[in-house]
C-alpha cells in the first residue's frame, strides 16, 4: 500500500472526501517528523512509539581496501510498536 492507497483507505471509513483525507495524512506524517525530529517521542497508545534514537560513533571496516575508517554518531528515527499492533499482526 502506498501514500495515495492509504488516503483512499482512509476516505472509505470515514466522511472525508480523498483529497481531506490526504491533506489530512500530510498533516499526521509532517507533525510526526517534526515531533522526532525535535527529539521528542509520540506514543500513540495500542499503536505504537515513535522517537529518535542515538548511535554512537564506531569504527568500521572498508571492503574494498580493507581500510579501517570512522563512521561519525548520528540520530536515526525509530518506531517500537505497541502490543495490541503486534497481537494484530501476529493473528
């Protein structure tokens, strides 16, 4: 399923036309990027949480030279689904 597939899913099980119900998964999708992205986590209760998790610095191997390097500490998104999402899946 796709962005425009999901929307579509969404207009279905409510009263929302496609197009409010797009603009309205922009608008889910952007505050949720700007939530993590602030460093804050959103838990969605059932759902799942969603929270930007640190990875710190290590040292790596180059394969093709054999060649040993530094890969920098970055922050990575991260979502930890909650248990009533996995039962579901595991149905």
């Amino acid at each position: 399923m796709n962005k425009s597939e999901l929307a579509k899913a969404i207009s279905a099980k409510t009263n929302l036309t496609q197009k409010q119900a797009g603009a309205a998964l922009d608008a889910i999708i952007a505050s949720i990027e700007e939530t993590v992205a602030s460093g804050d986590k959103l838990a969605l209760i059932g759902f799942g949480t969603f929270e930007a998790r640190k990875i710190a610095a290590k040292k790596a191997r180059n394969p093709r030279t054999g060649e040993t390097i530094k890969v920098p500490a970055k922050t990575v998104p991260a979502f930890k689904p909650g248990k009533s999402f996995k039962e579901k899946v595991n149905k």
